[in-house]
C-alpha cells in the first residue's frame, strides 16, 4: 500500500521510486503490479513527470473533457462542487495492472507512474498495490 497527500485540483503525484521499492521488496522477479486507488475522484495513470505536462498540459486537456464552470447533476444531487473531479477520474480511471520484468516494473526512460486527485481539496489517498508472481 502506497500513501500520499496531495493538494487535489488535478496534483499528479509521482508513485515510480516508492512503487519500484516495494515491487522489489516482495521478491518477485516475474509477474504482475496491481494498483488501485481508494476513492472516486483521483486516478493512476503513466506519463512524463514533468512541469510542462504534469502542471498544466494534463489538467487543460482535463478541462476541456470535463470542465469545472458547468452544471453536474453530481452537485445537484449532493450540493458539492466535485462533479467534474468524478468524471475525470471516470475518464483516467482508478487502476493500472503493471508488468514485473527481472524483480521492476519496466517502464519507458520518461515514463512514471502516477497518481492524480482530481478533488476540489486536499486529500489522503491511499493506493492499494498487490503483487504476484515468481
């Protein structure tokens, strides 16, 4: 299991170290990563941690999926401000299901693993990790 705070508001959260170390703490040299995040308004996903795309080419392309400024029937029915932060999250989606190549996930030079809230505040979140193989 993974946690972290985030600042929600679309803060993607580099997972790759810290989900490398406890894939090689288990041992297995080959299998499968599973990841998912407890909640309905944050999402995993790979891409290239850096400020660019990270702080603000995601989040515009997000925007124009699912903007904040219109009307959800998320938030008329539980008088919130989260409608958008639910379909993002739908769209990203809340798992990855990761190879495990000779004891690590084998990811590309400039791919990280992420987690994205996509919450209206900040959050605790918690990523569930089950690893199996040999």
């Amino acid at each position: 299991m993974l946690q972290r705070r985030t600042r929600g508001n679309d803060h993607i959260v580099d997972l790759t170290a810290e989900l490398q170390d406890l894939v090689a703490s288990t041992g297995v040299t080959t299998g499968q990563a599973a990841l998912l995040v407890h909640g309905s308004t944050a999402a995993l996903t790979t891409l290239e941690f850096e400020p660019g795309l990270a702080e603000h080419d995601v989040a515009a392309a997000l925007e124009r999926v699912a903007p904040r400024n219109v009307r959800y029937e998320h938030e008329e029915t539980w008088h919130d401000d989260n409608g958008h932060s639910h379909v993002r999250a739908s769209v990203v989606g809340p798992s990855l299901a990761l190879p495990i190549v000779e004891g690590r996930i084998p990811l590309g030079t400039w791919q990280q693993v992420v987690l994205v809230d996509f919450d209206t505040r900040s959050r605790s979140r918690t990523v569930h990790v089950s690893v199996v193989g040999i």
